[in-house]
C-alpha cells in the first residue's frame, strides 16, 4: 500500500497498577497517514492474519481528490486507550453522550449500534458470522469491524477475530463519577496487538466513502447485473429450466440471470462438483440454449468438497484438519487449495461459459448447539486458526471465485452468504435463507455503511400483497433475485409454496403476472441510472443505497430512520410491508416530488403515504435531473437504452450518466464514456465524453416537473 | 499438592502439514499419576491462572482408600491429540458411538451431553457462566469443565477459559471415512497449553467420587443448613423480619434459616456494605433477637462496591479496570483486594454473629446485547483478564467469603449464583432467578456428576398444587429454601406475588400451611439420613444426590433418566410436576418399597405414580435401613435427634450415621461419631465410635416392612 506522509503521534499506554501482572507495557509508535484522511494508529504485536492482509487491491487513490483534504485525524491517538491481556487485547475510544454508531456488518436488526430501547445507552455488538442474522447480539451474515460515527469519522479495526464492539454501556474505573463519558472498548480475543485506521469526515458520508476508497472503491456489476434473477427449483434439471425461462420469456417478463440450484450437482451437502447428467445430459447446449434466450447463468455451490469429489485427493492436503458435512474445507488463503478448487470449477463452470456463481454456506452458526461448521480450533495449511478462517471465508471464496472473470477481462456479478471487511469492490450481494421483510429493509441501509451489498431476495408470500411489496424493495435494491429454490413456479403464478409445487395456479395469476412485470419494468427503467450510481461507487465511494443520516448528517430526525433510503442520487424511497395501509415518510430538508402524481411537498415534515399494494412510496429530491429508459427484457451486448430525463425543480443538479460494454473491464482502462446532463426547463444539453466507441444511450426526450 | 508415582508415557503429537505455518510442535511431557487413578497429562505451555492454581484444598487423600486401586488411566494420552493455534489450543480425545457424557457443569436443559434429539450424534457445550441457564448451549450458572462418562471415566480440563466442548458433532479430517469414530473436541481459546486430569472408574460413580476427592472432598453443611431456610421481602426491616419469624413459630413451621434480602444496605446495584439503620436501627439486636428465635442468618449481597462504601477508596487499586452498576469489582484473586472486602464485610456482618451470606450476580449474560457485568477484556491487578474472573469469580468469592468461618472454627452454608471447577468442598448451594419446576429437577441430578450443589427454591407458584410440587422438590434436594424476597407473605399465606403483597390471604390458607407444613416436618426427619450423606461425600466423595446412571452403570435403561435421583443411599425420588396426575417411574434392578403405602415392586420395570399433590413419588431401595427422625422445628445446637429405624427387606445393609456438634469443624479434626446400624427383624444393634462426647441421636425404635 502507497504510504503518504506520515504524522507523528504518540500512542498512550495506560499502565494499570499491577501485581503479579500479565500486563505487559507497549512499544508505541507514531501514527501515519495511509491514504488521504486515513490514519494508522499501530497498536502492540499486529497479527499476521487480518483483513488487510489478504486485500489484494490497492486503495482507489483517483476517488480521494473528490474529498475534503483533512489535515488532522479525528481521534487524537492519545484518546486511545490500549490494554493487553492473555486473552487478547483492546481499544478504548472516547464516544460522546449521544453519538450514534452505524455500521459494523450487515445487521439487519440492529440501526444505531450505540442506541438500545431508545437510548443512547450503548450494546455490545459481537462480532460473528452467523446463519441466523435477526438477532441483537450484532452477529450477522458480514460482520465487519468498522463503523462510521454520527461525529463525522469512521474507524476500521484490522482484525479476523470475533471483536466485540461496547458501543458506551461499559465504564471503565478512570472514568470515575464523570458520568457523561462514553467509552467504545472493542474487544480482541487472541491478538496482543492491532492495527487501528481512522477515516476522517468531516460528514459520516465522508468517512464511508474513505473506508470504500481505501478498500479499493465500489464494484461495478456487468450491465446485466441489474436486471432481475430468476433462480429455479433446487431439483430443476435443463429441461424444466428451459421450459420455465421460455414461459417467463412468452409472458414477458423481464430477466436477465437464471440460477441453477443443488440439483446440477452429483452430490451435494458436501457438494462433488460433477454434473449430474441425469438432470443436464449436455450442461454446454443447456448453458448455450439459456445465453441464447438472452440469460446469464448463475451456479450455486459452497465450498465443502464431497470424497467423490475428482479433486478431493489433491485438495486433501490444502484444506482444515475438520470436516464439514463429510467434506473437505479449502483453504483458499493457499494458492494450492485455491488452485485445485478453481481448476475443478473452470472445467465443470467457468469453461463452460458460466456468468456468475453463488456461494452458500460460508458463515457459520455461533449461537447454535450443533453448529454445522468447522470449529474454531480448527486449523489450515496456510496457518489461519477456525476463528480467521470464519471471519475470511467469505472473501476469501469471493475473491478466488472473481479470479477466473478478471483473468478473462470480463465481469461476473455474484452471490454470497457471508461477507466481512474491506469488501466494497467484490462483485457480490449478500442474500440470507431469513425472510423477515422488515429487517431485509434494515439490512438494506446498514449495508451501505460497511462497503456491502444486501440481496433482499423474494420467494414465496403470505398473501399478494405481500409478494408485491416484497418485489418492490427487491426492485429499490442492488440485484432483484425471485429466488424460487423450493417452488416450482414462480409465484406471480401461486405465491403458496405447496401450491405452487402441486403445479396450482392462483386464479388470478394473469393478473398478478401483469403487476409484477410492471414492477420488474420499473426496475429495467432505472437500469441506467444505477449503473451510474455503481460507477460513482467505485469512482468516489459513494454507497448507491444510503440511509438518510449519510445525505443529511446535520438533521437529528433522520438518525434512527431505519425504513427509508437514497437509492443514487435522486430517489429516496421509502417501501411498504404488508399489512400496512398507510406509513410516514419524513422528507429531509429541500423539496421533494412524488415519483407518481408528481405532487410537491416542502421538506423538513413527515407525510402519510397510503399507496397501493402494486405501488411503492418513492419520491424525487428536488433538483434532480433523473434518467429513466424504456424498459427491455434483458440486457445483451448490444442492447441500446432509449432515456428520457425527469427533470424535477427550477435549477435541477447536472447528472453524469456512466456508458460502456457493460460486460467487460476496459471500464476500469479508461473505455467508457461519461454523458453529463444538464438542463432546466429553458434549455438542456448532453455531452459525452470518454472514448467508448458506441452509444447505448439515446435521450429521447427531457420532461420538466415543479 | 501430592505428586504420586509417576506413570510414563508419550504424548502423542498432531503435527498437520502446515504452510507458512503458526502451529507449533509441541515438548511432550510424561503423563503423571498425581493421586490413586488421577492421572495429570501436561499439554503444551500451561496458564498460571487456572482453577487447581487457586485451589486452596489438597486432595482428600484417605477417601481414596474405599476406591479400587486402577493400574492404568483409562484415556492412553497417546490417543490425545493435542494443537495449538494462534487463537488457543485444542484437545481431540476418543468417544466411542454411544457413549454418553454428563457432567460439564450445572446445566439444567441438557443432560447427557453428547446426546441430542434422543440420539448420540452430539453438540456444542460451551462453558460459559451465565445468569439464563435455560439454555441448551452448556452455559450455566456453574460451568464446569469436567465430564463423566458412561464408559468408567472423567476428565477434567484445568482452564478457566470459555471452553467448548463439541462431544461428537465435529469431524477430524483424518478420521477419514471410518464413520464410526468420534471425537470429544475441546477448544481452549487463549491458552498454548493445558493441563488435563485423568480420572479413573471402573464406574462413572468412581471417576466422579475421584473428581470430588481431587477438589478436596465434599463440604459438610452445619446441621442448621439443613432446616428451611427462609428469605423475607427485598425492603423488609428489622421489625417486619422479627414479626414474620415469631408468626412461623407460631403456627409450628420448621424454620432454622432467615434471609435478609439486599434492603439491609443502604446502597444497593452496586452495594455499600452499610447498615440502612432506617431498616435496621440496630442490627446487632435483631441478629440477637433471631438468634432467640432459633434462627440462624444469611445476609445477601453481591461484590460489586458502591462509591459511597466506606472501602472503595482503599479497595480501588485492588479491583478490575471497569465498574458494573457504577461500582468496583473486587480482585479476590489478590490479597490486599480479599482482605480490604472482608474487613469490611467483618465489620457489618461477621462480627454481629450472622452465620451465612448469599452471593449474588457473580456470574454474566454471554447472550445478552447488554450484559450487565464487567467485560472480557477487563483486567485485574493479579494479572487475571475478565475471561478467566468470569470463570474464576463465583469460586473465589466463595472462597473469600468462607474464610471468616474457618478462622473461627465454624461452619457456614451460603447460598451463590456461580460456582465453577473442583467446588465439592465449598459449602455453598447454587441458584438462580430461572422458575422452570422441570429444569430445576434436572439440575439437581446435573450438580452431582460435577462436584456441585443445586438449591432449587421456592417462590410464588401458580397453583396450590404447583406449590406443594415445588416444595417436595426442595424438601429433597441440599438445602430447602423458600425465597420470598419479592412478596410480603409467605406462599402458603398466598400463593400469587401481587396478592401477597397487598396482604390478601389465600381463603384456605390454614390448610395450605397445614399441608406445607406436613412436607417440611418431612424434610426435618430425614436430616441425621441426610447429614450423614453429607459426611459421606466428605469421606469418599459420594454426592448425596445422584443420577441413576451413577447407581446402575450397566443399566442402559437408566442412562437418560433425568427426573429422577438417588437422594443418599437409600431413597429414590421422582418428583412430579404441576399439571400431572401420574408420572412414569423406572425402578432399577433390585427390590423397591414405596416410602408411603411400603408396597413392594420388583426391580427393572416400569411404573405408574399417581401420587397426590401433597405427596411425593418416593421409593425405599430394598435392603436398606432408613433412619427417620422426630422432626423438630428448628436445630440448636444442643438439639437432639429420636430416630426410628426402617428396615427394609429380609437382611438391610447397615448404615453409617455421622454425629457431631453440628456447627464447628472440630469434627474434622475427628471429633465426631459414626453409629453403624446393623440388623434385621431377628435382632439389631447400634455400634457408635469416636470421640464426640455427647449422643444427639437416640435410637428409639426399629420396624420393619417386607
């Protein structure tokens, strides 16, 4: 990693009283400027194994200079405190009173970790990769130690170890009776030393978008990435795939990804990566036959290698001394086990001209009695312990798993069940087997504070209304995934799982079908408006969904919003559960427009929306030029975007829509083109910069709305 | 401690290929007998700060005479494999397909720990202490991390580290596909090494009396701890505490114990260790005034110290670096830290005469998002970090607290809400502030395979019914306690909380004390039966209360059963729940009397209880002598004892009773007496020996029932 200068900053050892102390007193050293308002603050013996450790990109260095230079940290390493013991170490920072504290994984029951019941009293988020996420305990499917601050600051703890953060509800003796001092002690088992960066503001947006940026700034998925993913039954074999992509095709209904389930396998749990040819006699003309009806194909697998397995004799020494489902770990942090797994994956996947997988099964279950996982005693050929492997599994398949699409120069746009640090650039989105609407909202949002991406996925639905409403936060969400793994039929046909496997039919299924692809066109209208929200990911670290505190810091009344969000730049939509008749939306400061009767509202007041099942609350920040396309279904190599700008307010902002091939990484080369709009309702232009050959975008129209 | 000959052999080393690897190979130690069939096997770089480094206790040599003398330990430590990692080390040790493993502290949802969902596949048991025991996670108010096994064995793992025990559910890679073997996998986080304890059979029994011996033999309570004890509302006073003593005495209730709940102290959650003189004008006239009224006291508290203690300016540098409740954490690991706590405690409680304490909230929440007590990575002036204070609190507390008792020469019997490792001789009973009648049941039998004891007591109840089933629990367990710290009135008065608070009396409540009553005269005639299997867990470590498996090992019938114990030598519990008319109960091999109607069943076979709610299901095993005393109402101590013996079936085994002052530890110096009574329905003898000079059991009668 490139080191800027470095500033020089003595590290304050508390020196408890001690007797027949493990204690041990602490070589300190200066703190250094890593990245441009990031600091180091180097902490005891660091271990070997840590997050950063495995990164292998750089920070994206370009996205700095759209950032304020900030000339100080802001936390002064003489506020932390640091303590080693012989169970590990850890790290006392000053908090204030009422800081909130966002981030720290992909909760997704969890929104201000320093906040319990209402108050700023603080919780410990223990962090745990977990099966079952809906939990309070701060475990989830991608626990990552970094968290941004209400203040203005962010700060990344470089560790594979279950770290519990005490968001203020611990008091240390030297705090005394000075009641209003809050401390965050993060807890580090194993380690006797760590690596501490602050990311400076001065906004909490600010510190996010540095922690992106040093993480190698945003990914950009393949074009196609954002049309929606269809994923079959568990047992479908090509023919039943076939058919059912030929009806959706018949009926309509956009989609661009289909998932293949277990089934494709000889064996799963553990999985043998053979193609049962029972189900696929000739997985290439399957995979052919799919491309050629204009779907990309998704794969599912985990990661634990069955014995009848052809790679499970090479592999044997490059993985854990524990079994998981009879089947051997990997250890992808050796270039061995990565290599024998990805070579058994290109022949039977990648060769074959498999677009994307999805990795199941990397997390783990902490809170469970029979824990299906490998243990955290366990121990790997590349010298990482149960505990790091835990916490790295994910992006560590994630990473191995991207390898073969970079070598090849293409993009791939994936799906993962656990995640940690540093992730931002993987080409992944984060789905659980947990249902609960309501938190795959929360999830939603708190993804976008720790450099990830959350895949609120739809499957079957108590009622109609609810089966919309789902498909309405799926449709405002990185990947749109109906993910019908237990169903036969999708369940715009029977949204009742025994039904549906009964081949039962909703009697008003044609109807529903209609309303679902209304909502699945919506999304295909957005398509290049969220790709450009990607692109500025990568570019500046900006989230593409945000929780309302990281657009308005300044307003107090957004910071326990945990059910609206910015989905880029202009949209702030605020989704509907079933049941509900009505909700409040609070409109942050400025004006803002109903996405569908165009009604304006001042800002700073909460309103009631009472839309419809088929309709979710969305509004347009005033000031706004919003691009939406006549919606296709399904985005090739040449598809062309037919877009006519929504110009919402007087004056609205210019807006830089992001064009390429979509599907390659000469983006990232420099082979794009970057279309800024502008415009009022007087006059309006286009220009396009950048040296892609084609153009994929044609303004057709400009519409003025105030 | 004693180190025996030495038995030589190899540790056999794990050395996993490894790559770029943080293992390390390991000095191999020669396995040591270091007390008859107790084999220590040292592993890797042992912690100084473990449970045996704080016990105080030498083994209880001569108990071991009565065991068989074993040549060999029944673990090969070749068959140990033993890793260390970065994070801590691990232990994989042999267990057959069926083998069953108790023990591993006071757990009250689980039994036999390798067993889940009826069959032996096994699980996760983490030893975490915990104040939510009503959990099938292995954390408990007592977790212990020592097992039994079905198969003749113990082992006890000497760390005071958050152990999981995985007793079957993990799979080593180089068990390969032999399906059948198993593995007791045990993760020591932290440590780079351990000591582990052999303990030899033949039976189960025998490697947990070997257990108990190693801690130092069991504790003998004072004759007086084996009355009730009752505990009075939170904020009663002096004089609401005298009132309700003189009306139990009034209407005849045994009572030989009064609790006085956390309102004595003017500060409490944390405590002052002060005299609220509101409450209690003058303390040491009310403790005088019990005192007359036969009433021995036990004072609640728990050790965290508020600002406003007169000791917190000197206890300050002698407690741990973070508050719970505003107050300090005494390090009872250090001397200054016990010393300035108990000169304090001396002031307020021991020198006013009070005879026991209650020791609360010294366990944590490890499933909480807010625990309460102070963190993991707290650090304590002996060099102890919070992980090993969790494990270690509850135990050193006891022990600190005991010691005013032992400089005087007497006995106390406290109660405690954590105890821990090689706690057989602490004289303490643990509880909790979990209800659940059926988890308390099998908590008794739990807390004797782990050198436990388990009070399960009584509050409000639901039923009059639920009453009476509790307290038949209770009158059968190590020490009955009716704890009304949150009602006015005792639950015979009124059984539900808010009634009795608000002083309504049940309409039927003279029957209901009339009921209770019969149930705690009970209990006062079984306790020269019951003191005398206290001296016994002294003397060979037999816990009084048992699971059958202890007593009938070749009975795989029995190797589940977990409501219903062995209560001394001669009586079989099974207590009933409120709601059933009729329970199943197993009789093992021999000959049984019903306790009541002195029916006569056979052994090995399965009955129907049907007893009433005011009488327990209790059964006589056949060739046993049962000495039931004259119940007295409370025990002085010049109180004497009319005993009349029961004989059951043709040629009864004798039976041992243990006679002494009942208050001081002289008899451990062998001031004492033991009774054998030998006889049938021909001819009886009673042979007392030793040197206690006065008789306090007389022998009035003997009948017989065949």
């Amino acid at each position: 990693m490139t080191q800027f200068n470095g500033r020089k900053s003595l590290i304050y050892l508390f020196l408890a009283v001690t007797c027949g102390a493990e204690m041990r007193a602490l070589s300190a050293e200066t703190a250094k400027l890593v990245a441009p308002g990031v600091w180091r603050i180097h902490l005891g013996q660091t271990e070997k194994f840590t997050p950063l450790h495995f990164q292998k990109l750089p920070p994206y260095e370009k996205g700095f200079e759209s950032l304020p230079v900030i000339a100080r940290s802001p936390l002064d390493s003489k506020e932390i405190q640091f303590e080693v013991s012989s169970r590990g170490c850890s790290i006392a920072l000053p908090i204030g009173t009422n800081e909130a504290i966002y981030g720290l994984g992909l909760n997704t029951a969890l929104f201000d970790m320093a906040q319990i019941g209402g108050k700023h009293t603080g919780r410990r988020v223990f962090l745990k990769p977990t099966d079952h996420p809906e939990n309070d305990l701060g475990e989830s499917h991608a626990p990552v130690p970094f968290y941004c601050s209400s203040e203005g600051y962010g700060v990344f703890v470089d560790t594979a170890r279950f770290a519990s953060f005490y968001t203020g509800n611990v008091v240390a003796k030297s705090a005394g009776a000075k009641k209003n001092e809050r401390t965050m002690l993060v807890e580090i088992p194993a380690a006797k030393g760590v690596d501490v960066y602050v990311f400076a503001g001065p906004t909490p947006l600010d510190a996010v978008k540095r922690y992106n940026l040093f993480s190698g700034g945003g990914c950009v998925p393949p074009l196609w990435g954002l049309g929606l993913q269809y994923r079959g039954l568990g047992t479908f074999g090509a023919e039943e795939s076939l058919n059912l992509a030929a009806r959706m095709r018949a009926d309509h209904l956009p989609c661009d990804v289909w998932g293949v389930e277990p089934g494709w396998q000889t064996k799963s749990y553990s999985c043998s990566f053979v193609w049962n040819t029972n189900r696929f006699p000739h997985p290439d003309e399957f995979i052919q036959k799919m491309h050629e009806m204009g779907l990309r194909l998704n794969f599912w697998q985990h990661a634990f290698v069955h014995p009848s397995s052809p790679m499970y004799q090479q592999l044997e020494p490059w993985s854990g001394n524990y079994l998981v489902w009879g089947g051997l770990v990997p250890d992808f942090a050796t270039l061995s086990g990565k290599r024998i797994f990805l070579e058994q994956n290109r022949k039977v996947l990648f060769s074959l001209g498999v677009d994307a997988v999805k990795l199941d099964e990397c997390d783990d279950q902490p809170d469970s009695a029979t824990p299906w996982s490998f243990p955290e005693a366990s121990l790997f050929p590349s010298g990482l312990d149960g505990e790091q492997m835990h916490s790295l599994f994910g992006v560590l398949y994630q990473r191995a798993m991207w390898e073969p699409y970079m070598e090849k120069g293409i993009r791939t746009w994936g799906l993962v069940r656990d995640s940690q640090a540093l992730a931002a650039p993987l080409p992944y989105g984060i789905y659980s087997d947990s249902y609960d609407h309501r938190c795959y909202v929360r999830g939603l949002l708190n993804a976008g504070f720790s450099g990830l991406l959350w895949v609120p996925e739809v499957r079957d639905a108590v009622s109609i209304e609810d089966l919309y409403r789902r498909i309405e936060t799926a449709v405002f969400s990185p990947d749109t995934v109906i993910n019908c793994w237990y169903m036969k039929n999708p369940p715009w046909d029977q949204i009742d799982k025994d039904k549906s496997n009964r081949g039962e039919f909703m009697p008003n299924h044609e109807e529903v079908t209609a309303g679902v692809r209304r909502l699945l066109e919506l999304r295909m209208s957005l398509v290049p408006y969220l790709y450009s929200a990607f692109n500025e990911y990568r570019q500046s670290g900006l989230p593409p969904i945000r929780a309302l505190v990281l657009d308005w810091p300044a307003d107090p009344k957004v910071r326990e919003i945990d059910d609206q969000y910015m989905f880029g730049s202009a949209l702030m939509v605020a989704p509907m559960f079933a049941g509900q008749s009505s909700r409040s939306v609070y409109l942050p400061k400025g004006t803002w427009y109903d996405f569908w009767t165009h009604a304006k509202y001042a800002g700073e007041q909460t309103i009631t929306a009472t839309n419809g099942a088929e309709e979710i609350p969305l509004f347009v920040k005033g000031g706004s030029l919003l691009p939406l396309a006549a919606p296709v279904e399904c985005i090739g190599t040449n598809t062309d975007f037919d877009i006519t700008v929504h110009g919402f307010g007087a004056n609205p902002a210019d807006i830089v829509l992001f064009e390429d091939d979509g599907v390659s990484s000469a983006f990232a080369k420099g082979v794009q083109n970057r279309i800024r709009l502008h415009g009022n309702q007087k006059s309006h232009s286009e220009e396009r910069t950048g040296n892609y050959p084609s153009k994929r975008y044609r303004i057709v129209d400009w519409q003025w709305i105030d």
